[in-house]
C-alpha cells in the first residue's frame, strides 16, 4: 500500500504540474479542489488495475509447484515415517486419501527419504510416467537404499544402458523362444522340488506356504540364472536374500544395529557367492563343460551387446543378483497370494480346475507342459492378475524429474521424485468398481474392468520388467502343479498382510493341504 500511494503522489505530481496545491490563487484553488477528487479516483483506479494485471501476468509465468508442505532441508523428515508406516500398514490408500484432502489436490508434494516428492493422480500421471523415456523429460529412480544394495543391476540402469541391457536379455535370455526351451527345466524343477519337500508331508499336515514357496522358486530360479542345482548351496542363499531384501525401503544408515547395515552384511556374502559362481563358471566354459547359452551366467559371460561390449564381473553380479531377488521373490509371493485368495472361493478354484484338468486330459503318458499349455491357462493368468491387483508386488511407479515440466498447470522441478502408487490407481474406488473385491472377472476385456494406465504389476512402458514372460511361466507352472496335487485350505485365513518391500503375512500363511491326484 505504500507503494501504491507513492505511486498515486508521483502521478498527481506531474499531472497537476503544482509543488504544492494548496499554495494557489483561489480560483486556481477552487479548479484544484473540483478536480482533485476526479484525479484521485481515476489515477487510483488506472495504478491499482495495473497493478492486478502485472501482477496476475507474473503469477501466471511464476512457477506455481503442488500444494504440500516440505521438510526442513537436511534435518526435517517431513512424511518419510507416516508414509512409510502406511505403507508397512497397508494403508496406503488411507495415506494418500488424507494428503488430498488436506492439499485439495489429487496432485500433491511432500518429503519422503529427504526427497521433495510428488505423487501424481491415474490414469494421467501413470501414462506420463511410464511413457516417457528415460533422461528426456523424467529418469528411473528408487530409495537410495534399494540402490545402493541392487547396484549394478539393470533396475538402476538408465537411458542407453537400460536399453542396451534390456535388448541383450530380450535377445539371448527373455525372449519367448528361449524360455519356451527353458520351460521343461522349470516344470522338472517344479516337479522335484513338490516331489521332495511337499509330497512327504502327512497328508493334513499343516505348511508355512510362504516360506516353503520361496524355497521352490529359489531352485528354479538358481537353475536358470546359474544352472545350479544343489539344494545345499540354494539353502544357504535363501536366509541371505532374505535378510537382503529387508534393507530395500529402508533409511539407508550403515551403522550395526540398524536393518540397512544388516542388508548390506547379507549383501557381501551373495557378492562373494556369486563371484565364486563366476569362477567356476569360466572354468566349465574352457573345458568345455557349460555351454554359452545353458543360462544367464553363460549369456553373460560369453555373448556381447550389439555394440561388442562384454560385461564386466561387477555388471553380471549386479544382474545375477537382480534376477535371483526379484525371480524368486516376486514370483513366489505372488504364488502365496493366489494360494490365499483361491483357498476363499470355491468359484474360482472349481473354475481352474476345469482348466488345468481340460489341459492334463488333452495330454498322453504325462507329457510335459508346453507353450501352447501356458497359453490356454487364460482363466489362470486371470485369477493371477487379480491377486496382484489386490496385493501389489509393485506398489509404485517411482522416477525423478530430468527437467522442469507442467502437470496439470503445476510445475514439477528437476530433481523432485515423481510418484504414482496403486492407491491412485489400481486399488482407487474412482477408478476401479469394487476394488478391495477379488474378481478375476474384471480382466477378461481389456481396458473395461481395469481402466487402462491403472494398474503395473510388471512396471509398463518403456521399462516394463524384461523378465514379465519368465515370471509368468514359472508362476503358471507352479499353480498347475499345485492344483494337480493338492487341495489346501487356510489355517490363518485372517492374517493380516503387510508389508517391508512386498507383501508379507503376519504370523505366517499357514495352509493345511490334503495329498491326491486332482485332474
């Protein structure tokens, strides 16, 4: 306001041409005090308009950043541990709900893990960050702990290299017409390990499905990515991932005693475990005992990228370890949920069974699974998509502005995360009818039941996970078995679910399974 008065005293200054009004003859005073008034009102009236357009002209070139409050910098943790909390909870979707409410934005800010982060709404901000490429407008990024314990693996590559990585697996490793070879290694490992571990159980025994599970899938997984198969060796690395594991969405503080420095305890002992496998490795290949392409190790030890480039050890270890984690884990996980959900509704285990027996009889002599087999399992896959609907594996789309960008007429700084979580959409009541309901139906057309730009269970975009076609076969070939085997009922069918980095159950997820032939 004082501004604008000098403003209003400078312009009656000039216009009337007077140092002083009040030292005038009086009729030049009686003209001053008629005018005066008119000058006043309307100069006033021309400044403090200009001033409203100037300064709505700046606001509207001014950045104007998500609503949200952030953290002291350095010192302040700002909503690191209630969201974490939330997310530990499962109450991600009551999280968000609330910072909408109080932001009066679908679109908000906040700090996480001493970062400005901001959380985007679905469909919209779900296609923005998994169309855009990396290192143009938005880049790959995850919680410096999950970097720093999966350094080297393809998760924290970027740009070309992501690129040049993904077409190398894609080419020699994941691509349909490999794995389609390594599908009669995945179902005998199935098959020996069901053997070997479940099929000796009394029949009612009861088992901590989860656990067991994990074990299973760590053997195939092991064979594919090392060709090892000595269960000793597999059973040493299984409490080793998962104390690994525990560290990924953590504050990455490397002191003893907290879970970060425990993660990375784990981690040197899988790095010196896999070097060694390396070693051995190269060995078999001079000798001629181990072909280039029997496995992951081999195709990365032995065939280049396009571009003639050879990794280095520290490169396969990262992959190796990558695939090893988020192959067993992942995929065993899902595994359990399915188990779970199944178990709840006789509709939809009656309804797999009349799939998966349709298959067995379409067979002679128990001849293995073929691709064709995988592919008629569309209820299944179905009934697989839905459990990880209703309990991510993935809970979040995480990456990092590359440069400043507008969003929905908010600006987003380079730098800041940029975040989309189920919550805002594939477990959002906007979006999805039902959504805390298990209904595999939702997905048999496209698009309709599940809005597209809603839901990644396998990431999307340009950095879908390259290992979606090798998680899907061992996790359908799982299921086959275990319908063809067993009948399971839950023992703890109200266990809570939570979770560190996936999904886990509190107190166990005990099953009691009855032995037979099924189909």
């Amino acid at each position: 306001m004082a501004k604008v008065a000098a403003d209003i005293r400078l312009s009656l200054h000039h216009l009337l041409e007077v140092p002083n009004i009040f030292t005038t003859s009086s009729s030049q005073s009686s003209l001053v005090y008629f005018i005066f008034p008119v000058l006043l009102v309307a100069v006033t009236t021309i400044i403090l308009t200009w001033r409203i357009v100037a300064n709505g002209m700046t606001d509207a070139k001014r950045p104007r950043p998500p609503p949200g409050k952030l953290a002291l910098p350095i010192i302040g943790f700002g909503d690191t541990m209630k969201f974490m909390a939330a997310f530990s909870r499962r109450e991600t979707s009551e999280y968000v709900a609330q910072k909408i409410k109080e932001c009066g934005s679908p679109v908000f800010k906040t700090t996480i893990l001493g970062r400005t982060t901001v959380f985007l709404d679905a469909p919209d901000g779900v296609k923005l960050l998994t169309s855009a490429t990396d290192d143009i407008l938005i880049k790959n990024s995850v919680p410096a702990s999950f970097q720093r314990l999966l350094s080297k693996g393809w998760m924290n590559y970027r740009g070309q290299e992501f690129k040049a990585l993904k077409n190398h697996a894609s080419d020699h490793f994941f691509g349909l017409d490999i794995l389609q070879r390594y599908l009669p290694i995945v179902e005998r490992n199935v098959v020996e390990q069901i053997g070997r571990s479940w099929m000796g159980q009394e029949d009612g025994a009861v088992i901590e499905s989860h656990s067991n599970i994990k074990t299973l899938l760590l053997g195939v997984i092991a064979e594919l990515c090392l060709g090892l198969t000595d269960s000793t060796e597999i059973g040493k690395l299984k409490p080793l991932f998962e104390i690994f594991s525990q560290g990924m969405f953590v504050v990455p503080v490397n002191l003893p005693g907290f879970q970060f420095y425990r993660s990375l305890q784990a981690d040197k002992q899988i790095i010196r475990f896999l070097k060694q496998q390396i070693t051995r490795r190269r060995k078999e290949l001079k000798e001629g005992r181990a072909s280039p392409s029997q496995d992951f190790l081999s195709v990365l030890l032995t065939v280049p990228t396009k571009d003639g480039y050879y990794y280095k050890d520290e490169e396969i270890v990262g992959n190796l370890k990558t695939l090893l984690w988020a192959g067993y884990d992942t995929s065993a996980t899902t595994v359990t949920l399915a188990l779970r959900y199944v178990a709840k509704d006789q509709k939809v285990y009656e309804q797999l069974i009349q799939e998966h027996s349709a298959i067995a009889r379409s067979k002679q002599d128990n001849k293995c699974l073929t691709w064709e087999d995988l592919r008629s399992m569309k209820y299944s896959w179905r009934v697989i998509l839905e459990t990880m609907r209703v309990t991510p594996v993935i809970a979040s789309i995480m990456r990092e502005a590359n440069n400043d960008f507008e969003y929905k007429g908010f600006t987003i700084k380079k730098g800041w995360k940029v975040w989309c979580t189920s919550a805002q959409s594939s477990q959002n009541p906007d979006l999805i009818d039902n959504p805390d309901v298990f209904d595999p139906s939702r997905f048999e057309q496209p698009g309709v039941g599940v809005p597209r730009y809603t839901y990644f269970p396998f990431g999307m975009g340009y950095r879908q996970c390259p290992g979606m076609e090798l998680g899907k076969m061992v996790i359908l070939v799982t299921l086959h078995h275990f319908l063809k085997n067993f009948k399971w009922s839950l023992v703890n069918p109200e266990a809570k679910i939570l979770y560190a980095v996936l999904p886990y159950f509190d107190g166990g997820s005990l099953i009691r399974i009855s032995k037979g032939e099924y189909f």
